[in-house]
C-alpha cells in the first residue's frame, strides 16, 4: 500500500508530530510505502497566484480556475504544485495530521488544498463525488484537537466532530472521489499526561494496520 501524510504543524515536538512521526514507523514496519509532505518544513506557501503556473493562458485576467485547467493541460504547474500532484496521483491512502484550528483546517493546510487540488487535475465538471478522478483511493484525517472529548459531545460547546471535519471529509476526499475513513481524533492533546498520550498513539497504531 502507498501512503501520503499530509502534515501541518509548527512545532516539531508536538504531539502532531508524535502521531506523524508514528504513523510513518507503523506503515513503514508492515511494509508499506510512505511519503510525507511537512508543510511547514517544506515552506509551502498556501496563497495561490500567477506563482502557481509556469506559463499564463490570460495575461489581461487572472481566473484562477482557468489558469488551473490551462497548466494541468500543458504540464504547467509550478514544481512545488506538481510534487504534490504526483504524490496524490501515487498514494492509495492520503493522510491529512493536523491540529485543529478554529474548528477548521490551519491556513497551511487550506492552502495546499486550495492550490494542489486543481481544476483540470483534481476535478473536472461533471466529475466529482461520486463520479470523482480519484476513485479508488481512500482519505483519512488524523487530528488533535485543544477540547476535551466532552466539548466535542452532542451537548459540548463545539458540538460533535464529524460536522466540524465535514470540509476535510466531504469537501476535499469525497468531493474528489476517494473513500472516507473514519477520522482518529487525539482529544485535548495538550492538556492530557504522558499515560494518556501513550495510550492514543497504541490507538492511533491499531487503526493505521487495519487500513
């Protein structure tokens, strides 16, 4: 199995990272192949513009959508974008590790999605959902989170995390065709001991071999 970890955090001490950084160790030692892209390692700039391409299909009018399908025609990507396409294209599982922000992806991550996951490549009209180009893949998000697992419950104050991660699940892996496994959430990461970090990274094994 191929497998593409999509990682964004900072910090390389974080848990984040502990559980990338374990996922990687699992995946390889079952005799699997993994790539990771480190987000912030790698500097990869989440804003998208005429930088993205190498050639220009409108010089007069930037339409991002159009310069997108004009570069995925003529192999026009910026070589950053096209790494990561590549690394898509190969993957049977992507992986996305991340913190959660404000209920929502970090702008690192927003921004590979926004400028990877091009029209032309990605997407085509007609072809999404379940008639998307990546059909046959599998996505999965792995996130930790600052609430407890009681703010994330029907009652809590962020309610529970299936609508939270509904843009990572449904806008992103089902949007471009891939099957949704369920997410692995390391609740209030920062705030748990040392014994409890242990016992979600024995979880976070369990379910990376039963993929």
């Amino acid at each position: 199995m191929k497998v593409f970890i999509v990682y964004a955090h900072p910090e390389p001490t974080s848990f984040c990272a502990a559980l990338k950084n374990h996922a990687v160790a699992t995946l390889e030692a079952a005799g699997h192949e993994v790539l990771v892209s480190d987000l912030y390692a790698e500097n990869f700039n989440p804003v998208a513009g005429r930088h993205d391409f190498l050639g220009v299909h409108d010089p007069d009018r930037f339409h991002y959508q159009n310069e997108q399908l004009h570069a995925a025609e003529g192999g026009g990507f910026s070589p950053e974008l096209a790494r990561e396409q590549e690394r898509l294209q190969w993957c049977d599982v992507a992986i996305l590790v991340f913190p959660l922000w404000w209920s929502n992806l970090p702008a690192i991550l927003k921004g590979w999605a926004d400028r990877v996951l091009a029209y032309g490549f990605a997407y085509l009209d007609g072809l999404r959902f379940e008639r998307g180009l990546f059909k046959g893949k599998r996505g999965m998000v792995c996130v930790t989170t600052g609430g407890t697992t009681e703010r994330f419950s029907p009652d809590g104050v962020y309610g529970p995390i299936g609508p939270i991660l509904r843009p990572a699940n449904r806008g992103v892996f089902e949007y471009l065709g891939m099957e949704v496994i369920d997410p692995f959430v390391a609740y209030a990461a920062p705030r748990v001991d040392d014994d409890e970090r242990r016992q979600y990274l024995s979880a976070w094994e369990q379910r990376l071999k039963q993929l």
